[in-house]
C-alpha cells in the first residue's frame, strides 16, 4: 500500500486511515462499538502479536497503529482442524454507526 498525506488523513507506516469527525478506533482500548453480525458463529476478539504464538502465520506480526507486537488488531478464528470444506463459517463485523 502506498502512503498518501493530506488534511483528513492519518499515515501510520504505509496504511492510510480517512479519519471520521467525531469517530477514532485503533482497537488499542476495546472493540469500539464494533460487533459481531447477525447469524455469525464466529467471535470477533482482539489480539496482541505479542499474546500470538503463530503471528506471522495465523495473525500479523504488527499491528497498524504503533508498528510493534504490543498494539491490538481485532480477528476472527476457525478451529482447525476442519473436518470438511462445508464445516467453514463465515463470519462479519458491524462498525457503530457512523456519521
């Protein structure tokens, strides 16, 4: 991804977050407001890389706000093994609702 700067943006490394008035969710405190989707059976959580004994192979190595193992990224996990391809859930989140 390439980084772009300009007045309503904020460059973190290069990931480019378009702020919302009012709204800023790095996932560092908690979900944000953010929730599952209705009908998932997959739980959404936060995660460190740090607390992530496979980041890198399940998980990122870093997450986008400090660029470092310590800070939080929100996932979604399926048991493995899975016993069938008809066995994968799909699951979604639901931002707050944004202005």
């Amino acid at each position: 991804l390439k980084a772009i700067q300009s007045s309503q943006s904020r460059t973190t490394q290069s990931l480019t977050t378009k702020a919302v008035a009012g709204y800023d969710c790095t996932f560092e405190q908690d979900m944000c407001g953010w929730t599952k989707g209705q009908g998932n059976t997959l739980d959404w959580f936060r995660e460190q890389p740090s607390g992530n004994p496979l980041a890198g192979i399940i998980g990122p190595l870093t997450d986008h706000t400090y660029g470092n193992s310590t800070g939080y990224y929100v996932t979604t996990r399926v048991p493995i093994p899975i016993p069938a391809i008809s066995d994968i859930d799909l699951s979604s989140i639901v931002s707050p609702r944004l202005p």
